[in-house]
C-alpha cells in the first residue's frame, strides 16, 4: 500500500515537473520594503524551496528538504508580520527590525526542515548524518556552513511562521559564512543562482534561488514598511529521480 501511494505521489511529481512551473526570482537588495503583517505568506512562498530526492526503481523518497532562505526582503516581513502578532510599541519595532536586518550583513541563514529515509541519519548535527550540506552558486562557489543549529522542538511561533515545520520533520537553521576567509563573497556579486546543496551516497538535492537580473526587490520603497505590497509567487517544488 506505501509503495503505491509513493508511487502515485512521485508519478504527480513528475508530471508536474514536466509541465513547467514559474519560479520566483529573487533580490539580495537592501533597503526599505512596504509590508504588512497579512503579506508574509507570500513573502514566505517567494524564499521557499522545496526538492524531493526519489530512488525511481525502489519507490523511495531519500530525501524532502524544504528550505527559507532568511534574507534582508524575508526578515522585513517577518519582524512586520511578528509585530502585529506580539503588538510590539513603534520603539520595539524599530530596534527588532534593526537588530534583525543587522544580522543577513553577518551571515547567509536557512531555516530548513527535512524528512525522508532514516530519521537518525537526517540529523545534520552528527558526524553519521546521510547529508553533507553546502552553500553554492552558478559561479563555481561551494561553501561550508559555519553553524548548524537542530530545533529539536519547533515552539509555536516557528511552526506558526514556517508551516512545513511538522512534527514528521526535523528542523535546522544552517548558517553560512557571507565570504571567505581571502574575503570574497560566498554568493558571487555576478551569480546568476545561488542554492543549498545536500549530498550524500544516495544522491544529491539542490534548492536553488535564480537572482533577479535588474531592478529593486519586489516592495522595495523608501517610505514607511508597513505600507501593503505583497509579492506573491509559488516556491520552486522540483523532484530528483535516482534511478
């Protein structure tokens, strides 16, 4: 009965794989955006990749790996959208937001949730994990992550905000450095797509992120970030075969 529902299941993914899907390119732009709270969702399917990892001749799924890349655009969003939740003062937002926008010129972070195969093997903390993880872009650039932080109990907020965080997953945030230590950017300036990669003996799995050519950032704005706009778009959702 499992392997005809994983069959089915993989048959749909598929056939939608091949029909083509428009995935949303994104913007490392800084600057002010105008959200609110009620555009998070959207913001939220914009940053969000999902790659499935199928062995076609087993029926089995090694691999679901669902990341948010955690970038400037995301977190103006998400600190509008948990204002509202948490009905912080003008001065809470202000030095929330501060604080967080602060944090993507430190470092390149992903809140990822993974399940497929074992479980004890997708715990990217241990050293006997199924996956080595990497930071990557169409440049040629493959990158270690610095920190690899388990969420072993996802609280409200993280399974309120990020909804693909289920009790059948295990969720991480992966942190990256943002250069070298030579200093050259770990996402090139001329990188067309950056992505994560996750690899191991059973195949690899790339999310990847296509980076607008020109132009702001969808809700780029100088005026005030609570204004609407809301950039909506589905998340790029591809299945790998292993055969």
């Amino acid at each position: 009965m499992e392997r005809t529902l994983l069959g089915a299941t993989l048959a749909v993914s598929l056939l939608v794989g091949a029909s083509g899907c428009v995935t949303p390119r994104v913007s490392l732009a800084e600057g002010p955006r105008e959200y609110v709270a009620t555009d998070y969702e959207s913001v939220l399917r914009k940053w969000t990749r999902t790659e499935d990892l199928f062995a076609v001749s087993e029926l089995e799924n090694y691999l679901t790996a669902t990341a948010t890349f955690e970038s400037w655009d995301f977190r103006w969003a998400y600190v509008v959208r948990y204002v509202q939740d948490y009905r912080l003062t003008i001065d809470q937002r202000k030095k929330l937001l501060e604080r967080t926008l602060e944090e993507t010129r430190q470092r390149h972070q992903f809140f990822v949730a993974l399940y497929g195969g074992e479980r004890r093997f997708n715990d990217l903390t241990k050293p006997d994990s199924a996956w080595i993880v990497r930071l990557i872009d169409d440049t040629g650039n493959e990158t270690a992550p610095e920190e690899i932080i388990a969420i072993t109990k996802p609280n409200a907020l993280e399974r309120t905000y990020f909804p693909y965080s289920t009790v059948h997953r295990q969720a991480f945030r992966i942190r990256f450095p943002r250069s070298t230590p030579e200093g050259r950017p770990t996402i090139s300036p001329q990188a067309k797509w950056f992505g994560v990669r996750f690899a191991g003996a059973q195949g690899n799995s790339e999310l990847v992120w296509t980076i607008e050519e020109t132009g702001p950032t969808d809700g780029a704005s100088a005026s005030d970030p609570a204004s609407p706009n809301a950039p909506a778009a589905d998340p790029r959702s591809t299945t790998t075969a292993v055969r």
